[in-house]
C-alpha cells in the first residue's frame, strides 16, 4: 500500500465560511458540541476474535490474525461472543473477557491540501480496558494514554500522516473482568452477582467510533457553562488543543437559535492570548443582555458559536447550544433561577436500551409529570442530555459505582467522575451529580474514616470547581456530617413500603429529624447531625410497586391508585421532592410505568406530575 506521508487534510469540503447559517446545524455524534468539518462513522462490520487465553498480546495480533468471525459495531462483547459461539441472546462471563476487533478504512478524500489539519479518531465510549493499533503501531489517545480505561465516556486519538497508507488497518482489543475496584454501576462483578437488582453486564463496543478532520490548533469539543444569572453572566470553560506555539484569539458569539437566518449576536467578545503546545484551560466570561433562563417550563437555549483564530487569521470553529440556570440548595427547598421548585422525578436505569428507545423512554417520563429524571448509575449517550436540554427536563446524573470499598476503588471511581463531568458540564438540564449510592463502593462508610474523607474531598472539589450542581455524598443513606455540617447539597432518604400506613409513620418521623429507624440504615454517619429543615430532604427512591420482594400492588390500576396515595402525603409535608422507583422494567426488576421498548405508559400521563407550588410553605 502506498504511503501518503506529505498529504494533510482538509476542512473546506464542508467548513462553514460564515458563522451564521440560514438553519442550526444538526449534531450526527454523541456528543454535546458540534463541529463543522467532515467525519466517517466506522460502524458496521468488523472482524472478530474472543481471546479465551488472552494471547494476543504475547502473539502480536495487531500486526496480523486470522479472525474467524464478524460483529457490529456497535455492539456489546457479550451480544457478539454469543453470536460467535452460535448462542441466542446475550453470553454471559464469570471472570474475565478479552475480545479483538479489526477492519480497513480508506484514507479520506480531501479538496486540497492543508497543512493546518490532521485526521482523528474518537470511540464514543468502549471498554473497560481498550488498547487501540493502526497498521499496527499502537497508538496513544490525546491524554497520552498507551491504555484507555473507563467504558462510559469518549476517548480520541490524532493519527500521525506518517503513518498512514490509503487503506488502513484498525485494530483494537478490549478487556474486562469482574473486578469489584472498578466503576461498574449495576452491573454484576466479584461482589453482587446477577440477580435481582444486579444486571448481567454491558461492555465493550457500545458506542459509535469515527474517523473526522480536525484543525492542527482548534478548540476541543468539550464545554463548560457556569451561569451567573443576577448579573446575565455566563463562564464558559474551554479546552484548547495546540500544536503550534503562536499568538491566537479565542472569538466568543452568542446567537439567539430561534431566530432563523443572518442576525447580529446577542453577545461578542474576543479574547487574544499566546500558547504553546499542548492541551489547555481557558475560563472566559460573556455578558448575554436580556438573557432568558432555561427552565422545565421554559427551556430555552442560546447557540454559542466558539472560534480559535490563529495569527494568519485562519479560524477554528465549534457550536454548541447551552442555557442559562441557577440551581441552590437553600433551607428546605432547591431553588431554580431563585424560585423553590418541587422535584417531580424518577429513576431511570437505561440498560442496554438503544438510543432510540432511550428518546422514547425521555418523552414519556415527561409525559408522566416529572421534571426531574435521576439517571441511576449508568453511562448514557450524550445526545440524551441534550434531548433533555432540549424537552425542559432536569437530570440527576450518578458516577457508577465500583463494588468495593479500598484505596484502588476511590482512585478509580475519580477517574470516573472526572470524565464524565468533564463532558457533561455543557447541559442546562444536569442538576445534580451523586458520588455514591447506598453505600456501593462504599460499604465502609460508617466505619472508616477514610472512605469519608475521600467522599468528603471529593464533595468539596465539585463544589468548587462545577458550582452549576448540587452534589450528593451517598444517596439514601449514611450522608456524611463533620462538626454537625452535612457533607451533602441534600439530605437522601430511599424508604419502600408497600403499606400506606406504614408510609404516613415514616415520612412523619423522617421530616421530624429522626435520622435512624426511617430508611435501611442511619441517615447521617460522622459528626452528630441534627435536621432543624436547614438542608432540603428529598425522598430519592419509593414505590417498587409490581416489584415482588417489596410486596406492591400487580395490576397498573392498582398501582396508580397506590402512586396517588403514597404521592398526596409527600406532597402535604415539608419535602423539596420525591423520585418514584422506576421508570421502565430491567430484568428482574417488574416495577416500571414504561414499556421499555414502545415507550407508552402504562398508568394515566401525569400521575406523577404534583401542584408546583400549593405545597412550598
């Protein structure tokens, strides 16, 4: 094959000349920020190898293999060693899986040489462990990584022109086990086997990978957006990429996306500075005059047109669309741009729903009343953040949880969160991130102080570096205090009963500051912590009607009937907002409201849905 080492590559096929458009662009990625240039998804089929005795590595399978099979990518291992074994379903694994992956791609045409670009490669998510090889060169991603770890969020690589053929070989292996130090959410491992609440695992490639031209000195597409909405400021956190030291300008325009066609921005500024080499963090201010907020009733959103212009006066570009809010956690209710909202919300787990049917899934979670959605645990595609930007819903978003309490366990679970805030902080819609929920990957909580401290650390880091959340230490239970101060923006309580009675009581002592006796264990660990209503309770987790270990009604009429009752007493107390369990069945768990392929209800729309603000006293 020929080597093309003098070619670069272009923007001009499709580069937008203009900031403006007649239209707002269309992102095809999962991801939250959209770039005007070409890409090639490499889904579809690749080869495929499972390496029961992990040898592929001693063996050199990067620089060439016989593999016997096929699979779609995307995919999970688990779908493609089952097809590969001639199994139905889904494969299960005890221990550990290793699996390879390889196909050609054809070198991208361009309309001219460019010595500004350079061709990238990015995995929407895939994992845990993924070792990626072009012609057989491994490759390092822009993090500096020979290994990628994480299966939840995007990871690219900048492919070098010298090593590039016109047809090209990709290769990639990717490993997982059952290791209970890893962030795995509610999937099974070492420790919680499948069963019950504990699903079978989703792993490897789980998302689109795809080859796109990118600018040599550009913006990353990443953004951060922190509202200051008294004063119609918004802090935009940018991530720059820069190979060539220079004098550069980082050019801010906001453009009002309901209104069509060639307009002036709202707001413009430019922003000149010197870099060098590497990756880099800009925090930038714009006054937005006249901005209106994003809210469930009113999600309105501003296009954020960044460009990164270089001395030669060449430009860089990237969009993305965002929304001004305010989120506090004050007294005893969460407060949205100054006003107290009631959190109408339930857990959604996704599981191995598709992305089509996770947008089903939005719609009818909205359909039911809720404003808030606590995505449970899990990685989803980032488009689903922006369907939520885009229908008025809040997202209450979790780090997935390892299954073991040690100091490998919490160095993983923040590299983790790390990720995933990194590129997530662009969505209005986000609210609330929890670090741990009941106790997962924290099982020590009450008992070693160590496990507080790193939860504590990490409580304080949030607060400082993302302030557009509210963050919770350990949902349901076991919140941390220190000198009577909880460590925690709210006070969670995951209570299930099936009896109304039974229900009454505990709501009544719960909301008169007993902290032991309402949910399965202390409230509060540490410090002695006493509520006086200082902090806003919510009720995250109840219902699991249909669910048979917690004995709630079967048939939807009884269960709507049940929603009612249990709601109508949430709503008669001093509580900012409830999260009713759950939103779609998952194997074993039959307590869901939504058929999770069609997205339709199963009880009335708005069963959910509460008066806003009769209760907020």
């Amino acid at each position: 094959m020929e080597d093309l080492h003098s070619s670069n590559y272009s923007l001009s096929a499709i580069r937008t000349e203009e900031v403006q458009t007649e239209e707002p662009a269309v992102n095809p990625l999962p991801r939250a920020v959209l770039r005007m240039n070409n890409h090639v998804l490499l889904d579809g089929t690749w080869r495929f190898a499972h390496d029961d005795a992990d040898v592929g590595l001693s063996e050199n399978w990067a620089l060439g293999h016989n593999y016997e099979h096929t699979a779609q990518w995307p995919g999970s291992v688990e779908e493609h060693l089952a097809q590969a074994r001639g199994q139905q379903g889904s494969a299960a694994w005890q221990d550990q899986v290793v699996v390879w992956y390889e196909r050609e791609f054809n070198l991208p045409e361009v309309d001219e040489p460019q010595a500004r670009s350079m061709l990238q490669l990015t995995f929407g998510a895939c994992g845990y462990e993924t070792r990626v090889w072009l012609n057989g060169q491994l490759l390092k991603t822009i993090e500096g990584e020979d290994v990628h770890y994480g299966e939840y969020t995007s990871f690219t690589y900048e492919l070098d022109e010298n090593n590039l053929h016109l047809v090209n070989r990709l290769t990639v292996r990717i490993a997982d086990t059952m290791d209970a130090e890893t962030p795995r959410g509610k999937q099974e491992s070492h420790v919680y086997k499948r069963g019950g609440i504990w699903y079978q695992t989703y792993t490897g490639a789980v998302r689109s990978v795809w080859l796109e031209v990118v600018e040599r000195n550009r913006l990353r597409s990443r953004v951060g957006v922190v509202s200051i909405v008294e004063d119609q400021l918004v802090r935009f956190n940018m991530t720059l990429r820069i190979h060539d030291p220079g004098h550069y300008t980082i050019r801010l325009q906001v453009f009002d996306p309901q209104t069509h066609g060639r307009t002036e921005p709202l707001a413009s500024s430019d922003f000149p500075l010197y870099l060098e080499p590497g990756q880099w963090q800009q925090r930038l201010v714009l006054e937005v005059p006249s901005a209106e907020l994003w809210s469930p009733e009113a999600p309105h959103r501003y296009r954020l047109v960044a460009q990164l212009i270089d001395s030669e006066g060449y430009e860089a570009q990237i969009e993305t669309l965002f929304g001004l809010r305010k989120i506090e956690s004050r007294g005893r209710y969460v407060y949205l741009n100054n006003e107290a909202v009631y959190l109408d919300g339930i857990l959604y787990q996704p599981g191995q729903a598709t992305f089509e049917e996770m947008q089903r899934h939005m719609h009818a979670m909205k359909a039911l009343g809720c404003n808030l959605v606590r995505v449970h645990i899990a990685g989803v595609d980032p488009r689903i953040y922006n369907l939520a930007d885009e229908l008025g819903l809040l997202l209450w978003v979790e780090v997935p949880s390892p299954h073991s309490s040690t100091p490998r366990s919490r160095e993983n679970h923040r590299a983790e969160l790390l990720r995933l805030v990194t590129l997530s902080e662009t969505h209005p819609s986000i609210i609330i991130w929890s670090l741990y929920n009941e106790d997962w990957g924290a099982q020590d909580i009450a008992t070693n102080p160590e496990t507080r401290q790193y939860i504590v650390d990490a409580y304080h880091f949030m607060q400082i570096s993302y302030p557009q959340f509210l963050v919770v230490d350990n949902d349901g239970w076991h919140h941390i205090s220190s000198r009577g101060r909880l460590k925690s923006d709210l006070l969670t309580a995951h209570l299930y009963t099936p009896d109304l009675a039974r229900w009454k009581e505990l709501l009544d002592r719960l909301v008169g500051g007993e902290m032991e006796g309402t949910a399965a264990f202390p409230l509060v660990v540490g410090d002695p912590f006493f509520y006086r209503r200082q902090v806003p309770l919510v009720v995250s987790e109840w219902g699991g009607f249909g669910f048979p270990d917690y004995g709630g009604p079967q048939d939807a009429e009884s269960r709507t009937n049940s929603i009612r009752a249990f709601k109508q007493e949430l709503r008669s107390r001093p509580i900012a907002g409830d999260v009713y369990t759950q939103a779609t069945n998952i194997e074993d768990e039959r307590n869901g409201l939504i058929d999770p392929h069609t997205g339709e209800l199963s009880v009335p729309a708005g069963l959910l849905a509460s008066r806003q603000m009769q209760y907020l006293k």
